[in-house]
C-alpha cells in the first residue's frame, strides 16, 4: 500500500485526489489547519470514525499549516509518505492583491517549507508542486513548457518562486520534483468567489427567485477552462513517471468569461445581459488578458486527452447548482459525468452545499 500526503486536501483539487488515490487503494493522509468552525465539507464523505465499525479508515487528517515548519516536519516524520501532493496556497488571484505579503509567505515560502522538510527527513519521497497557468501572465498565447513566464499577480508571483525552489531541489538534491503547470480547471467544488461557479450559482438562485443580479468584472479575459477531477488524475499521472518532468496540463481550448455566461445561462434559456452588471472592484490592477494550453508535451509524451471540453464543463456545473438549488435539472452534466468518469467519484459527492462550502 503506498502512503500520500496532500496539503490543500479540503480545497477542490485536494478533495477530487483524495477520491482518486483512496480508489486505488492509497493510505490518505490529509494536513488541514485548524479553525473555530469545520472546513472539511468537500471530503466529509470520505471519512469515517475510527472508533466505529466497519473496515479501518484509509484517510487520516492532520492539523497543520503552510506557515509553521514544525508542524510540517513533524507530519512527514510520522506518515513517511511515498508521495506529497502539494496542493495548499492562498489561491485566489484578486485576494491576493490585497494580501501580498501572505500570499508570498504561504503560496511561495510554504513550497520551501516542505521541501525541506522532505529533505532533512531523508525519504525518497516524490513531489508534486501544483504550478499555475498564472505564471505564464501577459505571455503570447498558446503557452507550453517552453514560454516565458511573466507574472501579473502576487499570486502568480508566489507560484513562480514555488515552481523554481521544485526545480532548484531536484537539480541539487536529486529529490523527485515535478511541477504540474494546471491551467483553469473547475468543478461543482469550486470555490463560490471564483467567477466561473459565481456564474452557475447564479443561474440557479436567479431561476429560484433569490438573486436578481450577478455582479463581475472583466468579461473580455480568455481562459483555458477544463474540468478539475480528470486534472487530478494527471497529477497522479505525473508522479508515476520514471523520471521527474514539468508539464502544462490544459484543454487547448480558450474561452472567454462572455463565453461562459453564453454558455450557461443559454442551457437553461435565459439571457445573461438582463441580469449581469459590472462592478469595477472585481477588476485586477494587472489583468491577464489570454490563457491558452499548448499542451502538446502531455499528449505525446503520456498519452493524455482531456475527455470533458468546455461546453460539457459548463453543463456540469449548471446542473450540479441547479440540483443544489431544488430546482429541476436538463440533466445533460449529470450523464457526461456518469458516461465519461465511471464510478469513482459520484454525482452527488460533488455538490456541496452553499452553506457548506469553503474555498480553501
């Protein structure tokens, strides 16, 4: 049985790879920080009481925090992880304009905070940094391995420092570090500040008579939108390589926020224009403008497709809120989830409630 450690676990990605791994008979282990009300929603169904009847648990939680070495330390010394999913970061790009410094030391100084604790522990542990498109910024689009990074955030920032202490670690340690370079993958999980599951919910308290309107900002930005559990099978993918690579994962499709209203609202036939309204807070003060995957390196090199396109990620989504909301669903997201992903995550573990919800 091999053993894994993912920070983040309770954000979206983390709890899509916890299902995964668990699926392939993985020992869990989760580092979460603490707080005076629970935040573990999105894996809730995942656990189970160890005191109980029934089979051992394979999933254990760990309180932690990216900002306190000792405790990462401490974490590794006792799990002796086979593999480490680095997945925590203060992750929202608007917020972290107006959080830069904890950005810096959370999204960037934590990736080093853990490294070396891998290190001093002395374990052949394999490592995933999880990398962002982010990086790339106002870079001519499409972009692969090879493109320029130019960040436009601190959060972008953050991650490129993350992205090249990975690389510094592996190129004088030796230590098996890979970077997953993930352009914008999303999900019924997704955080309810990011604008693509602000959009879906939206449709659906709009439909129930309780949101008149949706309030955004830059509709004109273009993104590279795929669907986040099959991202977390590429992650899994990326550590059971021979040898330690980077890799950009995305559909090579871009789309933009315009596209996504079209595509959303039009499911269930409304027009967006009569209930969206811009609001200039929800500008950035350096927008990135063009996300685009090149993602040939992942196609010829492990043999990885996308299976879900845009058009069928937005349907997901819409259905997933829909039913959330009490409402009747078209249904067409629930079979494309059922048709394409099989059995090992279910429609239902993927709606959280809205007062359920964390966006870590």
């Amino acid at each position: 049985m091999k053993t894994a450690l993912i920070t983040g676990i309770t954000g979206q990605d983390g709890s899509y790879l916890a299902e995964l791994l668990l699926s392939q008979g993985y020992e869990v282990h989760g580092l979460i920080r603490r707080a005076s009300t629970f935040n573990t929603r999105r894996i809730d169904h995942l656990y189970h009481d160890p005191h109980g009847n029934g089979d051992l648990p394979k999933l254990f939680l760990h309180y932690g925090d990216m900002g306190a070495t000792d405790t990462l330390l401490d974490v590794i010394y006792t799990t002796k992880p086979d593999e480490i999913y680095h997945l925590a970061a203060q992750s929202h790009v608007r917020v972290s304009f107006d959080m830069p410094e904890y950005t810096g030391n959370i999204t960037g100084i934590g990736t080093t905070r853990i490294l070396e604790a891998i290190r001093k522990s002395g374990l052949k542990t394999r490592f995933y940094q999880a990398s962002s498109s982010e990086l790339f910024g106002d870079a001519k689009p499409p972009q692969n391995e090879e493109t320029p990074f130019h960040p436009r955030s601190p959060y972008a920032a953050a991650k490129l420092y993350a992205y090249w202490m990975a690389n510094n670690y592996r190129e004088a340690y030796g230590m098996y570090t890979v970077n997953g370079i993930l352009f914008n993958h999303e999900s019924p999980r997704r955080g309810e500040t990011f604008v693509t599951r602000k959009i879906t919910r939206a449709v659906a308290a709009i439909r129930a008579g309780k949101q008149s309107k949706l309030f955004l900002g830059n509709l004109d930005a273009k993104r590279d939108w795929g669907y986040a559990p099959e991202y977390l099978e590429m992650m899994h993918l990326l550590l059971q390589q021979d040898e330690p690579d980077d890799f950009v994962i995305g559909t090579g499709e871009a789309h933009s926020v315009r596209d996504f209203l079209d595509e959303a609202f039009g499911y269930v036939d409304m027009d967006w224009h009569k209930y969206v309204e811009i609001d200039p807070r929800y500008f950035r003060p350096t927008e990135v403008d063009y996300l685009l995957c090149d993602p040939t390196k992942a196609r010829t090199k492990l043999g990885w497709e996308p299976k879900v396109k845009f058009h069928e990620l937005v349907r997901i989504m819409v259905d997933a809120d829909l039913e959330l909301a009490g409402l009747s669903i078209p249904g067409e997201g629930k079979r494309i989830v059922d048709e394409k992903f099989g059995n090992w995550h279910r429609w239902e573990d993927q709606v959280i409630s809205m007062d359920q919800l964390t966006t870590g």
